[in-house]
C-alpha cells in the first residue's frame, strides 16, 4: 500500500512534512508502520498550488528517500496547499506516469488502496471515461481511472456525492464481473481552494487515514508523522473530511 500527506493553511514549505518529522514521509518510505508493505520504494510525487490555478507537479521512479532533487525542491517550494505520495506498485509498471499525484486542470489526485482483480475490470472502467478525458489516461494505474472518473462526476456533482457515485460506479463494474477481492479507496482530491479525503472499503478493511489541527492549517495523512497520539485523529471509515484553504475541518458521511 502506497503512503501520502495532504495540507491546507498557511503557505509552508513541503519539507515541513516530507522530512522534518518523526515519521516524515520520507521516513514512512523505508519503515511505513501502518501499511502492509514496510517499504514504499516504486516512485514518488509531489503537487503544490501555487501563483497559477494549475498545480505544479515534480514525479519520479527513484525510491524518494533517494532522490536528492526532491530534498531540494521541499527545502524551497511553499505552498498553502499540497499533497506528498510515495508508492508501493500493485501489479503495474514502476513508471513517471504511474506515480501520484495525478493532475488535470486545477484538479489534483493521490490514492491509497485498490480495485480488486483490476486486470478483470480493468477494460469496463476504462470505457466509462468519457471522451472529452481519455486523452489524460497517460499510465497504466486503476489509480488513474478513478481520479478521471471523479474529475468527469465532480463537474456534474459536489465532491461528497462525486465520490460516492465513483464507489457505486466501481462496484456496479466490480460485481458485474463477479470479483470477490475487495474494492479499497483513501484517497485525496482538491481543486486548489479546498481539499477532501475519503477513506472506504467495500470489505470494511481500508487502508488508514488521520487527521491533525495545525496552529495555521490541517493535514490528512496515511498515518501519523510523530508519536503524540493526542495530535492525530481517526477518520472514520465511509467517511470523507474537507479542509478549507484556512486548513479549517469539515467531516461528511457518504451519503447511502
């Protein structure tokens, strides 16, 4: 399982999270202690919303404790919003394009999790990406499809209702193909002005997802980046959590 980090508040540096904590990123990287795979070494991303509605985006294969591009880019990009993901591959190439966050417009992406027997349902999930954004289908990833079908439902609907029209759509395809592994989805979703996460899994086994008030913001992340277990919150599963660009907290049940 993949790891990641998503802020809002005031404007700080990346490198803040991504390797100045216990538990930074970085460290989660070699010694993840709430995922099933200890090691998350098959690439990495980060995204930033800065001057331009688009959000900057700097991918990579290497391991990203390794890479010595990314420590000097955390040192000097600041932003009052990002996201961080590293990945543990599930059964698709180790390539840029299949490394988070996923971008497209001022829309960004990154998941933890995965749909089950994905080589299965892989060619129905695709189909349902509608024409006018096939073109951003670069990688290989089920991570990629969702974020597609959910930029494709959150013009139509709010983000809450997007992703829980994504879920029914990928369990409608996942059943009718008759696929007993388990659908699993946390992930993060921002427009540059606010940004969710959700944590869901159709087995009730999804993959861990908290929560932390700053002095200036709020940051979701795969699991905790210290030891103060007063700090960090559990988000309940079937649950989505929205941060505000003041990084002020909402949390929403997906609806039924």
């Amino acid at each position: 399982m993949c790891r990641w980090i998503a802020y809002a508040g005031a404007p700080r540096a990346l490198e803040d999270f991504v390797f100045d904590q216990k538990m930074s990123l970085i460290e989660q990287s070699r010694h993840a202690r709430k995922s099933k795979t200890e090691v998350n070494g098959d690439g990495f991303g980060i995204g930033w919303y800065g001057r331009g509605e688009q959000p900057g985006l700097f991918r990579d294969v290497l391991p990203a404790w390794s890479d010595a591009n990314l420590r000097s880019l955390c040192e000097h990009i600041v932003s009052p919003m990002f996201m961080a993901h590293i990945r543990a591959a599930t059964g698709t190439a180790t390539n840029r394009q299949n490394c988070h966050p996923f971008v497209k417009g001022r829309y960004m992406f990154a998941h933890n999790g995965q749909v089950g027997s994905y080589r299965q349902v892989r060619r129905a999930l695709e189909m349902l990406i509608p024409d006018s954004l096939y073109h951003y289908r670069l990688g290989t990833t089920d991570s990629e499809i969702l974020f597609l079908l959910l930029v494709y439902y959150v013009e139509q609907l709010s983000v809450v209702k997007a992703f829980a029209k994504l879920i029914d759509t990928v369990n409608t395809v996942m059943n009718a193909a008759k696929v007993s592994e388990a659908f699993r989805f946390t992930s993060t979703f921002s427009d540059g002005q606010q940004l969710w996460a959700i944590r869901y899994s159709s087995d009730h086994k999804d993959p861990s997802l908290f929560y932390a008030h700053l002095p200036e913001g709020a940051i979701v992340v795969s699991e905790p980046l210290d030891d103060v277990k007063s700090k960090w919150q559990s988000v309940a599963t079937n649950h989505v959590i929205r941060l505000d660009c003041c990084g002020q907290v909402a949390i929403h049940a997906l609806p039924c």
